[in-house]
C-alpha cells in the first residue's frame, strides 16, 4: 500500500494507484491520490482558474475555497471518497473525484487547468477514477454538469461507455456503467495508441538539440553525438553544453544550458553520472519534451544504480519529458525533413523501410552493424540502452503511424509489459510485418508490479505468444536482418507457392526440398537454365526464365539459385532480376552460391539505379529459411482472425461479486486457494460445471456420499501429486457399491500410506471417453498464459502443449485445440472416436473470460476434462486468487516505471 507523504495521516491506497501518464500532447505528467498535504497546491490551483471555469465545476462562483471545503477535498478515505490529481512541473494541473452515493453508485467531478485544456486530461482522469471506484466495489457513475460544460460532456460520452443524459433544473445528469466495454477498452487503446505514438514521433523529430556534455575529446560520448549529429546532415539547431570551448562549424557553443536563448525539445546528456540528475532538472526547465542519457552506471550496476535510475525517471516525467536510456547509444531519424543521427553510431544509415529498436548498447551496435552489412535501409533506430521509460512497446506505437516505416524489427532481451506488447504487436502485424530477435541467454527482467506470484510460463510459451501476434521470430541478429532484407526489399507474397530458377540440377532439387520442409509449395517449372553456353547466353537464358516464372498466375514467390558461370556480368544480371520481379509484383530473392560476385554476400539488398532491390543470399538455406518467415507472416496476415465471444452463461457481474467478497482473503504478496465450494461456485457463474466430488476422512462419511451421488462412483487421493495416478493407486474407477468402496478404500490407504496421505474424495463416474487439460497461470514474464494438452504422456513427458495469451478468439481457440500433436485423436485418428470440440473450445473460452477480465484469478486448473461426444464434464478443477494490482495492462493508462 502507498501514500502520498509518510507524514501524512490521510488512509493510504494502493501503490499502484499512483502512476506517470502520457497526455494527448504526448507530454508526461504524474498522477496520484490526493492528500491533506495537498492544500497549498489545491489553493494555487484554484485561484488560478476563470470565473468561467469555477462556475461550471461549482454552479457558482468562489474565488477561493474555504477552510472546510479544503479539508473536504483533500482529505479522503480512498473508499468512499476518492481523488486524484495530476501534476507537471510540481503544479496541479488537474483533479477529479467520486463521492459513493449508494451502495455501487457514486457521483464524479472535475476540474482542468485553463492554461492545459485540450491535453486529454479528463479522459486520463475518468479512466482511473472507474478503475479504483470498481476495485472498491462501485459500478456506475453519475454526474451534474451544466449544458453549456459541452467539454465535460464529451469527456464522458467519447469515454466508449453507454452514457445516458437527462435534462433536470436546468442540469444535465449523465449515469453510466463504468465497467469495460468492448468499446471503452477499444477507446482507451486508442487514446493510448495517439499519444504515445506522437510522444515517440516529438523524440525523434526535434528542431532544436542540446548536446549537454558536448566535447572535441574523440574519446567522449558528447562528442560522438556532436559528429554524428553534424555529419548526418541534421535540418535543425544544435547547441553544445561544455566547460571547455568547443568550435565546429553548425554548432553552438555554450557553457550552461540556461544560456539557450530558444526552447530546446531534446537533450542529449553524455555528463558525468553525479551531474545527470541536476542536467535532466535543467533540461525540463529549458524545455525539453526528451532527454537521451548516454551516460551508464545505473540498473546494469545493481540495486543502488536502480533506484538511481527510477529517480532519473521520476525527475524527468515530473517535467512532461520522456527518457531514452540510460547506457544509450542515443537514435536515428533517416527522414529527409529530419535526418538525424542523435547517436554515437559512426554513419548515417541507408535511408528505407525498417524501423530497429534494440536495448543494450552493445546488442545496438551489432544489430546496427548487421543492418549496413545487409545493406538494408533504416526508417529509424533506437537504442533503449536500461529502457527505464522508452521501451519496443513504444517503438511500434509509433511505427504503426509512420508511413515511412514498412518493416518492424526488435532486439529484445526481456518483454517489459508483456499484455501490452502482445495487443500492439497483434495490432501492428496486420499492417506490417513485426520481426523480433529474442536473446536466449540473458536474464529476464520481471515487468513493473510483478513479483512472480506464480510459477514461470512453461518452455514455448513466449514463442506461442509471437506467433499468436503475427510476430516473426529470429534466432540472431543476423537472421532478422536476412528477413528484413527480403520482407523490406519485396512485396510480401499473396500464398506460399514458390518457383525456383537454377543452373544446376542439384541446387533446384535442394531448394525445391527446403520449401517443402519449411512448409511452402514448390511449383514445377521449366526453371533449370542451361548456362554452359556463354556468359551472353546465360545471361538471357537466365532472364527468360525469370521473366517466365514471375509472370505465373500461380506464383507469388520467385527463388534464383545460381552457381557461378566465367565471364558473366553480375552486376548487370542482378539488376535485370531486381527489375523483372518488380515488373511482374513478384517477391524474388537471389542465392549465388561459391561468392558469385562482391556484392552477393548473404542477405545483401541489391538496389538498382532505378530503385528495384534484390535481396541477394549465399546460402539456399540462409535465403528459404527468411522467405518462408515472410510467407508465414503473410498467411497470418490474411487469415480470419475472428472475433471474442461472451457466453450468455457467463455472469460477469456474479463474477465480479463473488470475487470482491473474497479480496480480503488474498494475501498482498502471495496465494488464496479457493476450496471445493468456492471453486465450485466461481466457476458455476462462469458457466463451467464441476463434477460433484466429495471429500471425506472416515470411510462411512464415503459410503454416505457414494449413496447420495449415485454409484457406480471414482474414488480419488486428495494429494495433488497422486489424484491423477491410476497406475500408482491414487485412483479407482467404476466401484458398484458400498462392499467394493470400503475395499477400495482400505486398499488405497495402505498403498499410499508412504505418502502419508489420509483424505479421500468420491465422485460419480463420467461417461467414457478422452481427457483433456485446460490450464491457465500468470506468468512474470508473459502475464495470462492459457495451455491446452492431451492428459497423459502427452503433456507429462512429451510437453505436448498448446499455450496462447488472452484475450482469444473463436479463431484462436479453434487453432489452440488443434495444435498439439497429440490432439489428432479428437479427430477420429487411428479409429479412435471423434470428439466434438464445440464443447471444449467454449471451456477453454470461459477459462480465458476469467483470465482476461478478471485479473485475480492467478491460476486455474482443469485436470482432467472428460471429452465424450459432444459433453464435457470437468472432473476436477483448482483455483488461486492473487493481488490484482500485480497485473500489467490494466483498464487504466500508466507508463511502466
């Protein structure tokens, strides 16, 4: 739990209440509740604003406020009462509060600054007054606003909620729901998605630097970042901050920073690491909407350089800034207007389609390299260097809007917010392709408000999430820019029908068998070209057949595998090839095996005068392997990606209370597990049913259950490592009567008396027929995961799992039940009784519904699932409760900290 002041005897609230936000403006500002400690900024706030502003929010005019109304509105219980504020620059800009007038009913009001209207302050505030008045158990807010308040009233009606008005004493009262809605949810992602996307865009785009730590010592970052800055041709002014003069031609010198006569809208601080916080304070006063901090030492260096870092942030965000770094390599904006190279990278890139985000400083330079070696064209690049604010998830925000940007590439060492970057990815992904290289090797960092309250994610599960996003996952930094080059350079084929053009028998077999194995079509053609005969001959036999095959109606993709022929002009053959394809709208790449010529080295974009490209490989291999990544990409892409369905048997609403009446039995860092009863009743209002079992200690307390359930009856181990173990006696299935039940019982307990396992339960026999898992777990990593297996070997030795990340659709669903190997004997396999999925596919929906919407429900376990027919009947099920604040990505906007 937080507050505002140790000093301060206001109740206190969640930690998580408080939080850095993004305006409109795509400015920072800091949101918390607030306190008695508040008046002076209440006072100052107030007296600031127009009569005409006072009027509305309080139907008349007080020039002041009153002792009374002071303490009134500043002192809250953070129940009942609830207020936040926001800050910038230390000033209020903002406040907003409810008051319960009912049970679940409670009255809202706010208050913006004059001088800050029009930065979305309303919306940020309504969203996280909803989300603490649902925490404490309110679901609908009401609200007086004078008809000519024509701003408030669009702040609640452009909110997505189902806002109705009436018109009473010359008063306009709106009353909504204020739990999520497809459509509040879908407005606040958008509202996220504009202002971070122009907070990145503002960061990239400046028109006025600041090298702060600008020296003429080669050695030094600040002077890396005045050369390149320089160099790469950048449109707008640069100041250098130093002690010691340093003269360059486009540069201004000064000594401070005060001495900055204009606004600045970026500095770049390479200062010494004691004299980075007071340069961040400074640059806010200047006012700067970013800073990149070259300098290192903090979170890479242990606990005390992390808080150091968080107060790096903090410092910054108070002024409205963004931050990129620390440990920052800094960034680059190949566009004309701009062209900048804010970075210590050495060269202005290749202007093009690719957008590159990387974390550490030595990833950056790599993944840096790797793109001039490709010869790939950058849109932009950034490097996050400790990524304590600007991370990929912003990145693609603003990539998403950036006509220039076509391709997306990622080098990842941990997933921050991994709910948001699964959304923004799936979101990004149907417009532009979204490569990400995972480092396998480095720890991985837990995001903000995680404690791992639950166990890790099982292997397969991050690369499940990518691929449910459309992601095109990379092994190496190598390997994304090989699939940037072709999905950047090519247009991205409409199916996965390949034709492949060789000189030689052994290569069009080789690369015909490599787009089998990697799930592509091989089309026969007459692609074998006879080059034996000349270098002139080649040359046209070779076009000929390219012309040919590109052309094909039944062709998307176009292979030329070429082994070197003597005297043959490369050059003007891969130029002809590149504009062919271009011709035809086919995607085309080149392998020219045994170095056929400087400029054929792998994954090397081949550009024409004329602007054709060619993606030119060495290796056949190197080259299927990035094409059938686009081609994967491309059947994602176009594929039905469906749609979430709410079960009219699921009682969110019953949900919500049952769940809220068990919130004070949840630990604040660990688990409740549910009983028998309360899981039976939790899931009864999702709309799964649970097979009646009971439990019992005394063997007549059986007997008695198996009469009232009906025989013939299971008898079970309660132990959780056995009650699934036939072969190890912790179960016994159809008993007929009473006489074989209390066999069955005496036997069991002298077979697990090792176990030291004393409590049974009984349960009616389902019908026969196949079981199923369906299993869900909030991972630190990944977040909800949801994992789908054939019980048995399948999963418990094979690790035979479907695994997927809510929300899901019918489509996801749909695709989760069939992707495990094993899954093939729902389907009739081997004379083994089809299944209707139907049934299991609206469980593993429900169990989503759960997962997604409500985020206490740490984990649930359905092991095992009857599949019979067409009927499920759940035999047993486990569930766990955690503190709902740990999960990231909630119904509110809040920067990650």
């Amino acid at each position: 739990m937080g507050s505002h002041d140790e000093g301060s005897q206001s109740p206190s609230y969640p930690e998580y209440w408080e939080a850095d936000v993004i305006m409109r403006d795509g400015a920072t500002a800091h949101l918390r509740p607030i306190s008695p400690d508040d008046r002076e900024l209440l006072t100052e706030f107030h007296g600031k604003q127009s009569e005409d502003s006072i009027y509305l929010r309080f139907f008349s005019y007080k020039p002041s406020l009153s002792e009374k109304e002071l303490v009134r509105f500043t002192t809250v219980d953070h129940v009942d009462r609830v207020c936040f504020i926001l800050l910038l620059d230390g000033k209020m800009i903002g406040v907003g509060r409810y008051d319960r007038t009912s049970d679940r009913v409670a009255e809202v009001a706010f208050m913006i600054s004059d001088h800050h209207q029009g930065r979305g302050i309303g919306s940020i505030l309504l969203e996280h007054l909803a989300a603490a008045a649902r925490e404490n158990g309110i679901d609908r807010f009401t609200a007086e606003v004078l008809p000519e308040n024509r701003k408030m009233l669009h702040v609640f009606v452009e909110a997505g909620y189902d806002v109705s008005r009436q018109f009473e004493d010359g008063v306009v009262v709106v009353d909504f729901d204020i739990d999520p809605t497809e459509k509040s949810l879908a407005v606040m992602e958008s509202r996220e998605h504009r202002a971070e996307a122009r907070s990145i865009q503002e960061l990239l785009s400046p028109k006025v630097i600041a090298v702060i730590g600008a020296s003429s010592d080669a050695d030094h970052a600040g002077y890396h970042a005045v050369e390149g800055i320089l160099n790469g041709g950048y449109t707008g002014t640069l100041y250098g901050v130093g002690n010691t003069p340093y003269e360059r031609d486009g540069l201004t010198f000064v000594e401070k920073v005060q001495e900055i006569s204009e606004k600045i809208d970026l500095a770049i601080i390479a200062v010494p690491r004691e004299a980075v916080e007071s340069t961040i304070a400074e640059s806010g006063r200047a006012g700067a909407k970013a800073v990149v901090i070259m300098t290192g030492g903090y979170a890479e260096a242990g606990a005390e350089g992390a808080a150091q870092q968080r107060r790096l942030v903090r410092i910054a965000r108070a002024s409205g800034m963004r931050v990129v770094g620390p440990a920052s390599l800094g960034f680059i904006n190949t566009s004309e207007e701009v062209s900048l190279n804010a970075s210590v990278l050495p060269r202005m890139p290749k202007l093009g389609g690719l957008g590159l985000f990387t974390q550490s400083g030595s990833i950056g330079t790599m993944v840096y390299g790797a793109a001039r070696r490709h010869k790939v064209g950058l849109s932009s690049y950034l490097s996050a260097g400790n990524r304590a604010d600007v991370s990929g998830n912003d990145m693609m925000q603003y990539w998403e809007d950036d006509l220039s940007t076509t391709v997306c590439g990622l080098y990842l060492q941990s997933v921050g917010n991994p709910r948001k970057f699964s959304r923004i990815a799936r979101r990004l992904s149907r417009s532009k392709p979204v490569i990400v290289a995972k480092s396998e090797v480095t720890g991985l960092r837990l995001p903000p408000g995680h404690t791992g309250r639950t166990t890790q994610a099982p292997p397969g599960a991050l690369d499940a999430m990518f691929r449910q996003a459309g992601v095109i996952r990379a092994a190496t930094a190598e390997q994304l820019l090989d699939i940037a080059s072709v999905a950047e350079s090519q247009p991205v084929p409409e199916n996965n029908r390949v034709a492949v053009v060789a000189n030689a028998l052994a290569l069009s077999q080789l690369a015909e068998d490599s787009t089998i194995r990697l799930g592509m079509e091989p089309i026969v053609s007459d692609g074998n070209v006879d080059t034996s005969q000349g270098p002139q001959h080649a040359h046209q036999a070779i076009i000929d057949a390219v012309r040919q095959n590109a052309a094909r109606d039944d062709v998307a993709s176009l292979v030329v595998v070429l082994m070197p022929v003597p005297g043959l002009d490369h050059h003007a053959l891969v130029d002809q090839i590149a504009r062919e394809a271009r011709t035809a709208e086919c995607t085309a790449i080149g392998v020219f095996t045994g170095q056929f010529g400087s400029d054929a080295k792998t994954a090397t974009v081949h550009t024409t005068d004329d602007g054709a490209s060619l993606p030119c490989f060495d290796s056949p291999g190197a080259a299927l392997l990035a094409l059938s990544s686009v081609v994967t990409y491309s059947t994602w892409r176009d594929q039905d990606h469906g749609h979430v369905e709410i079960p009219e048997d699921f009682n969110h609403d019953a949900i919500e209370k049952f769940l809220e009446k068990l919130k004070p039995q949840i630990p604040g860092d660990g688990l409740y597990e549910l009983s028998t009863d309360e899981t039976t009743e939790l899931l009864d209002y999702a709309g799964i049913k649970v097979l009646e079992s009971v439990r019992f200690a005394d063997p007549d307390e059986g007997v008695e259950a198996a009469a009232r359930l009906g025989y013939p009856v299971a008898l079970k181990t309660t132990d959780p490592h056995l009650r699934h173990r036939l072969d190890l006696g912790g179960v016994v299935l159809n008993i007929e009567d009473e006489s074989q039940l209390r066999a069955a019982i005496t036997t069991m307990k002298r077979a697990l008396a090792s176990f030291g396992t004393s409590d049974f339960e009984v349960q009616s026999m389902a019908a026969t027929g196949q079981t199923v898992i369906v299993r869900a777990i909030e991972d630190p990593l990944i977040g909800p995961v949801l994992s789908f297996g054939m019980a048995g070997d399948a999963v418990n030795l094979l690790d035979d799992w479907a695994h997927r990340v809510p929300p899901l659709t019918d489509q996801d669903i749909s695709r989760m039940v069939r992707a495990p190997k094993a899954s093939k004997k729902l389907f009739g396999h081997q004379g083994v009784p089809a299944v209707d999925t139907t049934g299991v596919e609206d469980l593993i929906n429900k169990v989503a519904l759960l997962k997604d919407q409500f985020p206490e429900t740490a984990s649930i376990d359905l092991n095992p699932v009857l599949l019979s027919g067409s009927v499920v009947t759940v035999l047993s099920a486990t569930v766990t409760l955690g503190d709902p604040g740990q999960r990231t990505d909630s119904a509110r906007r809040a920067m990650r900290g």
